[in-house]
C-alpha cells in the first residue's frame, strides 16, 4: 500500500471526482458574464474609444470605460501597507502604463456576447516610448535601500566584504542573468461576485481572502463586514494570486450597477500582461576564499526589474547570506523600473534566481579550487546565523547533503568535465546544489468546535492552494484528539470564520498548526480532559452537558506584538521571521540532479533528481512529498524552458500563451526521490515545523546548470539552457 | 467595425454522461461554457481556453478532446462524458480514480479532472506500455503542481490492472 493510500489527501475525493468548487465554478441564478478589452500600446495614453459597436452586440449589457475616483477609489500596493497586487487601478483615467492594461470593462449575458463586444471596442492611443529590460535607457535604476528606506530592506553588510575578497587567495567574479518568468496557475485569474443587499460575496480562488475584503471595501467605501470573501480551493497560486486584483473592484460595482451577479474569467493571454509575474535579475557574485574553498568573504550585487508605479522590494540576499558560514558579506540591491504590470511573488521569488547565481558561483569555486562540491558545501556549513551572530533554530542542510549524495551514488562520481558517458553516448552530468528559505510565520486565529456526534469543525486562517494544509491541520486535529480523520471538517480560505491573512512565503501550515494546536489545549481545557492522549469526543462533549463546546486561540510568531493580530484582521500583512529575538530559522534542501545530452542534438533530459528537505516536522508525508515534487518540476523548467521575453515593438510579453510560455510537460520529468530529515523545529513553534513548498525549488535550477557543467564544461550563466547554448 | 454579428441559434441535442439535453445554442459557444456555464458540470476546467492546457478534457463518443476548442453544436447527435459521471452514481470511485488517490496525483487539482479524462483515454487506447509511453501520451495535460510522477504511476496502475 502507498503512503497516500494510508492516509490520502483529505481532499482528494473532491478533486478527482470534479466536486471540488472552485472560484469561478460558481454559476448563480441571473449570473452575468464580463469580459476586458486591453490596451494595445506599450504606455501612453487613451485618446480616444469607440464602445458604440459593442454596445450593439445582442445580449450586451455594460460597457464601461471609466469609473470616477469617488465610486472606485484606487488602492494600495501590498507591499507599501496596502491590499493590492498594485496601485495602479485600471478604469481611472486615460493613462496607459503597460501594454495589456485595461480599457474598458464589458458584461453581457453570455461569455460569448462579452467576447464579442471586448473584440469590438475599439481605441485610439498617443503612444509613448516605453522600457522593458534591465538595460533598456528609460529604466530608471535605484539603490533599494534609499528608494524604499526601512530597516528590513537594508542592504546586508557583516564584516568587510570588499577588503577581503580583494585579498582572498581564490577569487570567482561572474554574473548571472535570469529571465523573467510566468507564474502560470492552472486555474485562470478571476472572480463570480455576488450582491446580497448591501453585502457583496466575492467567489474568487486567492491566496489572501482577508486582502480581497478589507482592500474591496476601502476601494468601493463600503464597511469590510459588507464583504464576504469565499476561497476554499485555488487552482494553484503561486504567489500570483496573493492580493486584490484590478478586476474586482470594477466586477464588484459592474454587478452592483446591473443588479446581477457577474462571472469574469480572464483570458490566459491576459493573465500574462496583467498578473503578477517574476521579473528579470542580474546577479554579480564575487565569491573570496581560500586554497581549500573556505569561503572568506561574498559580495553580491542584484538588480531586480520593478514597475513605473511600484516598488517591488528585491530580497536577494537574505537567503544566500544565510547558505554558508561567510564571515563577510554585502548584498547591494537595486530596482530597475520598466513599464510593465507590478512584478511579484513567484514561488522562491528571490530564492530561486538567487540559488542559480550563487550555487553556480560555489560551484566554479569547487572547480577553482579542485575540490568536490559537496564536500566543499560541507567544509562552509555553520550552526550560527552569519548576519546576527544568532543561532539557527535548526539547520540540517549538512545532513540533506550527505543523505542526498548517499542516496543519489555521488561517490562514483567523476569530477572532470565531459568524462561521463552513457551507453547510447549520450553525455552525462552530476550536479548539486543547496538551497535555503527563510521559516517566517504570520498571525492566526483558530476556532474549535466539539459536537457530541463526536465531529470536530476547525475553522482558521489558511488558503488550500495545493500544497495540502487543509490535510495538514485534519491530520493535527486527528492525530492529537485521537479521532478518525473523517470527523474532522476545516474551514480555510473563508472570511466569514477567520480573517484570512495571506498565505505565502511558506508559512501557512506554520502558522497554521500551532493556532489550531492552541485552540486544541484550549478546548481541552473546557472539556475538562488532560492536555494530551485519545479523547473519546463525543462522550467528553455529552459530559459537558451541552450539544457542542467550542474554543479559540490566537497565534503570532516569536516575538510578535498583539497589534499584528490587527493588522491581519485589516487584511495586511503581517508577517514576522526569519530573525526571530535569540534565534533564526530558515528551511534548508539539497537537489542532486542527473542530466543527460543526447550526443547529437544536444538536448538535455533529466532523467533523476534526488532532493532531501530540512523543513522541520513533516506534518503532512504525502502532500510534503508532493510538494517537493512539484519544486522540483518547477526548477527543471525554469533550467531548461521557462522565460517571458519582452515583446519589444508593442510593448508587455511576446509569448503569451500556454503554448508559448513552455512549462514542463509530463514527458520532461523523470524520476524524483524526495527524502525528509523529519527533524522538529524545537524553537520555532510547539508543533516544530518549518516551511516547505518554497524551498523545495531553491536550488533545483543550479543543480540542474552545475551537472551540465559537468556533462559538457561549459559554464552557462544565463537560464533557460536551450540546445542552441549547447551546440 | 461592422455591426453587431447576429448569430441564429442552432438546436442541439447530445448526452452527456448518459443524459439527454436538448438546448438552442449560439454556434459560437464552446463545449466547455456549455458544460460549466449552461449545464453546471464545473468539474471540467477552463485553464486556457486555446486548446493547449488539457484542463478541459472531455469525451465525445469515447475519444479525448479539448472541450474549449469544440463548438457545442457540433456535439449535436454524439455522446460526451465529464468527470462528473466518471464515478459510479453511487459514489464508488473509478479504479483509476482510486490510483489518482493512492499516489497523490494531483495538488492544486484544477488539472485533474483533465488527467482523469486523459487517463482514461489513455487506457483505453493502449498506450500504458511503458512508462514513456505513459508520460508522452499524458503530455497534452499540464499540471502546473508537477503532479506528473503521481499521475504516471496512477495510469500505470490503472492500465495494467485491465480496467
Ligand atoms: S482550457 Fe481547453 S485546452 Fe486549456
Ligand atoms: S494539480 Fe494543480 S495543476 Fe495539476
């Protein structure tokens, strides 16, 4: 029997069967369809627009190219204390700052009218010359620390960088270029809302249902308690979906407006001009050490692409700082604006273009030096936090070395370039790679309520994006009150029961379990039943004299004030970590990866990855291990397929189509071995357990890039490797 | 721009998965919309729209399509099935449904009525030889999670046991 077949998914059933209801599978009575006509132009401005033939489309309701700021308010970016994936609100005035930025917004009774009339409207624009990449001259360029003045985005600097890497006896000064890259959820950006008198529902599958009501409110002027907001499957995230969208306050008052709930379900080549999206990255790696590959000082420099409008915070080098034991080290950051949508959180958004430079430019040194790579990551291991001087809570990355390297046949490795060959001459490549990711948790409040019929509710902040925390807290529950997992119901993804802080960054399931575990000693408590061990529920309820008995509890990280408790009931961020007061916590991974180039056409197939986790207690085995899969199938497209190119004559994205923008397919994956160290977290929280679904890509891409070094003995600097770099 | 297009709409009859619906239908509307929008079978997806994700995977009289890419009326005297009507009407899963299960083939599972369609196609026309085989013939589907290793082994699984 599989591990999944011991103990399955909770919610399984649902997906495979196609019950499971996502945010736009939502189809009420009178239910309305709208559709959005976008701006041609690269930036610029709307001179001029012609609704009158969609207007005459059988079956069109609204056409609207304009909102007044006094209906529509525009909102405020997520990352400047707000609740928006960015502050510029489409609809408001004639000024076009991307290609693919909205201009008019149709609803019709039918998707089919709504696209026709979209087709139809027709404008005329005042174009604008407009920057799209890092080196284009009307990208502005600024240092971070002075754009965005706030202690957390301080460029690091411990010791002195710069003085020892210029005396270190090995040098390594490279750069490394990544593309930017579409997050690509399988499930389209979109929204069904719902008017039910003065109270508007919002069906929308979103990682921060609590951003989505208090940001709507404050958009339409209406009381946060008027919105209701329903997520309790996304069709995957990924950090794309991590905050109120343009399209919903225009959604929200186009259904007010007609009287009719309305369904809009962008276009996928929508998706791509208008979601948030990884931007490009250059990354300087000056890496000092000694003849043994003792790493003495890093310098690492990035520039990140931002928007015209915000400022996207580029946090680099608070990861990779943390990877080794590097006793000097400076992170200079800076932001280049272009004229796009507002970049954002793309899965490992910093780490996994950071871990490509950074294990590329260890990797050159354990060449430099002539020493193994694992060996030589283990040589720089460090039990304390190289930044604060602090020690790491838990920090096993040693041991997912050397388990991953037993595990993967790493001693037969030989470590010339081009000496491994298969039978068929293809050549053969070993790399590794270690990754890190910061353990951040963010306030929760978890409710518990206890029914005699021996059922428990659990109603708490969390969004099921996949990764399986809905799994993750049943099985908590299950587990501590000794119950079947089918008496456990969870309630995530809803703010009618909790106020839904946004779930990112690896911190939902630790953030999570231990507001649940608390609720769970609370309950208990009124139970009048010890702290811990099997709990017959429904004669304990029966006992209290009452049909069910209910408890709360509230959460915050180590060292967090109550008042973040407010702010995330404002539907703002509030999160705390990785440095926490006496200690620090990060997850660790390393990824051993195999690649194979076929002699004559040069293309690379990766036909097994060993990767091993240190994310603390595993708290769910088989959607954890699904988890690191999927990271994986991640970096593998990102090391050999992924990139947005600019598409320099209109403005925005050249390949916008799922056909274009080529993700891993089935036939590019081969065999994954994931392995955990399952070690608790001992500080961090009661429950010991750390992130998971981020760190599972950091890494993957330069242990990809490293074993094609090692195939061939070219060093490739810039993803993705296509066979054009290899002929 | 011309005028507004109107379009005469075209009376359609089709099962699907077993029932008879009859509907008048704009010759524009897509398979898809009618399943989600018309007949509430929202299992099956809508991830691009443009035949290229597999999301919408149906069948209509027994082979594999992209429900997006289909006008409904040209479903008109055929039969389709959805993952609705996959399962047994009393709640007894699909073998293959069940394998889906055992190997956590699936995440987000906004793919997975797809890959189920697929699955079963895929089954069905003898491609689970090998698992190459397998992954190439399940490669119109994508799963953005990477669900993939578990829905190789859950086709596997499924395939060999001569459903
Ligand atoms: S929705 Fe039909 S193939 Fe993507
Ligand atoms: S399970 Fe999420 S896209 Fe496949």
């Amino acid at each position: 029997m599989t591990a999944a077949a011991a103990r399955p998914r909770v919610d399984a059933r649902a997906k495979v069967t196609g019950a499971a209801r996502y945010g736009t599978d939502r189809t009420p009575e009178g239910l309305a369809y709208a559709a959005m006509a976008v701006a041609t132009v690269g930036k610029g401005r709307v001179v001029e627009i012609d609704t009158a033939a969609a207007a005459a489309v059988a079956g069109v309701r609204l056409v609207l190219t304009r909102f007044e700021a006094s209906e529509l308010k525009p909102p405020v970016y997520i990352m400047a204390g707000g609740h928006a994936v960015q502050s510029l609100q489409p609809l408001l005035s004639d000024h076009i700052a991307y290609r693919g930025q909205p201009i008019a917004l149709v609803v019709a009774d039918t998707p089919v009218a709504a696209t026709e009339a979209a087709n139809r409207v027709c404008a005329r624009y005042e174009a604008a010359p407009f920057a799209l990449e890092l080196d284009d001259e009307d990208a502005e360029k600024l240092r971070q620390p002075e754009a965005l003045p706030v202690p957390a985005l301080a460029d690091i600097a411990v010791g002195d960088a710069e003085a020892v890497f210029a005396g270190s006896e090995v040098r390594v000064d490279e750069v490394y270029d990544h593309p930017k890259q579409a997050a690509t959820p399988m499930e389209l950006l979109g929204c069904v809302v719902e008017w039910r008198g003065d109270t508007v529902v919002v069906h929308e599958g979103t990682q921060n249902a609590g951003a989505l009501r208090n940001g709507l409110a404050l958009q339409l002027g209406i009381d946060p308690a008027d919105v209701e907001v329903i997520s309790p499957y996304l069709g995957g995230g990924f950090g794309q979906k991590n905050s109120l969208q343009p399209h919903l306050g225009p959604v929200a008052l186009a259904a007010r407006r007609l009287g009719r709930p309305v369904k809009f379900v962008m276009t996928r080549p929508q998706t791509f001009h208008q979601g948030s999206f990884r931007p490009a990255s250059r990354h300087r790696v000056r890496l000092g050490a000694d003849g043994n590959g003792r790493l003495t000082a890093a310098i690492y420099e990035v520039d990140q692409e931002t928007s015209r409008h915000d400022l996207f915070p580029a946090m680099y080098t608070e990861a990779m700082s943390r990877l080794y034991g590097v006793p000097n080290f400076s992170g200079p950051t800076r932001l280049v604006r272009v004229d796009t949508q507002t970049p954002g959180y793309m899965r490992a958004p910093f780490e996994s273009p950071a871990s490509f430079a950074f294990e590329s430019a260890v990797d050159e040194l354990a060449y430099a030096v002539g020493r193994d790579p694992v060996a030589l990551r283990l040589a720089n291991d460090t039990g304390t936090d190289p930044i604060t001087g602090q020690p790491f809570s838990s920090r096993h990355v040693a041991e997912c070395l050397r388990r991953g390297a037993e595990r993967f046949g790493w001693a037969a490795r030989d470590p010339a370039p081009g000496s491994m060959r298969a039978d068929d001459g293809s050549l053969i490549g070993w790399g590794v790679a270690i990754g890190a990711y910061p353990a951040c948790v963010a306030p929760a409040i978890a409710h518990v309520r206890a029914g005699a019929d021996g059922r428990v509710v659990v109603a708490v902040d969390g969004h099921e994006m996949g990764q399986g925390i809905r799994s993750a807290i049943t099985f908590l529950v299950a587990d501590d009150l000794g119950i079947a997992v089918d008496r456990v119901t969870v309630d995530i993804g809803d703010t009618r029961v909790a106020p839904q802080h946004l779930t990112a960054g690896s911190w939902g399931t630790a953030s999570a379990l231990p507001a649940v575990h608390a609720a769970l000693r609370e309950l208990r408590a009124r139970l009048g039943v010890a702290e811990t061990g099997m709990l017959d529920v429904g004669a304990a309820v029966a006992a209290a004299g009452q049909p069910t008995v209910e408890a709360e509890a509230a959460t915050l990280g180590p060292g967090q004030p109550p008042e973040m408790l407010d702010r995330s009931r404002a539907g703002k961020v509030a999160f705390t970590g990785p440095v926490y007061p006496g200690f620090t916590s990060f997850s660790f991974v390393a990824h051993f990866v195999e690649v194979r180039i076929e002699a004559t056409t040069r293309r690379v197939r990766v036909p097994r990855v060993v990767s091993v986790v240190d994310c603390g207690r595993v708290a769910s085995a088989v959607t954890a291990a699904s988890q690191v899969r999927g990271g994986v199938v991640w970096g593998l497209g990102a090391a050999l397929r992924e990139a947005s190119e600019p598409e320099r004559r209109y403005g925005g994205f050249f390949n916008a189509t799922m056909e274009e923008y080529v993700i891993s397919v089935n036939a590019d994956i081969g065999e994954i071995e994931v392995d955990f160290i399952d070690e608790p977290d001992p500080l961090l929280n009661p429950v010991g357990v750390k992130g998971l679904g981020e760190v599972a890509l950091v890494g993957v891409v330069p242990a990809v890039t490293n074993a094609v070094f090692h195939a061939t003995g070219q060093r490739l600097r810039r993803v993705p490797i296509t066979i054009a770099d290899l002929l | 721009m011309g005028g507004a297009t109107i379009v005469p709409a075209v009376e359609t009859s089709f099962t699907v998965n077993g029932q008879t619906v009859h509907m008048a239908l704009d010759p524009r509307e897509s398979l898809l919309d009618v399943l989600r929008e018309r007949l509430g079978l929202t299992g099956t997806k809508k991830g691009c729209d443009q035949g290229q994700c597999g999301a919408c995977t149906v069948h209509l009289d027994g082979r594999r399509i992209v429900a997006c890419l289909m006008p409904a009326v040209q479903a008109n005297g055929r039969a389709v099935a959805t993952i609705e009507g996959v399962a047994s009407p009393d709640g007894v899963l699909h073998p293959l449904q069940e394998a889906f299960i055992e190997h956590d083939a699936l995440q987000c599972g906004y793919c997975t009525p797809g890959q189920v369609m697929s699955g079963l196609a895929c089954i069905a026309e003898g491609h689970v030889g090998s698992d190459a085989e397998i992954r190439e013939y399940m490669s119109g589907n994508l799963c953005r999670c990477g669900a993939y290793a578990g829905i190789v082994a859950a086709v596997r699984q499924a395939g060999r046991s001569g459903i």
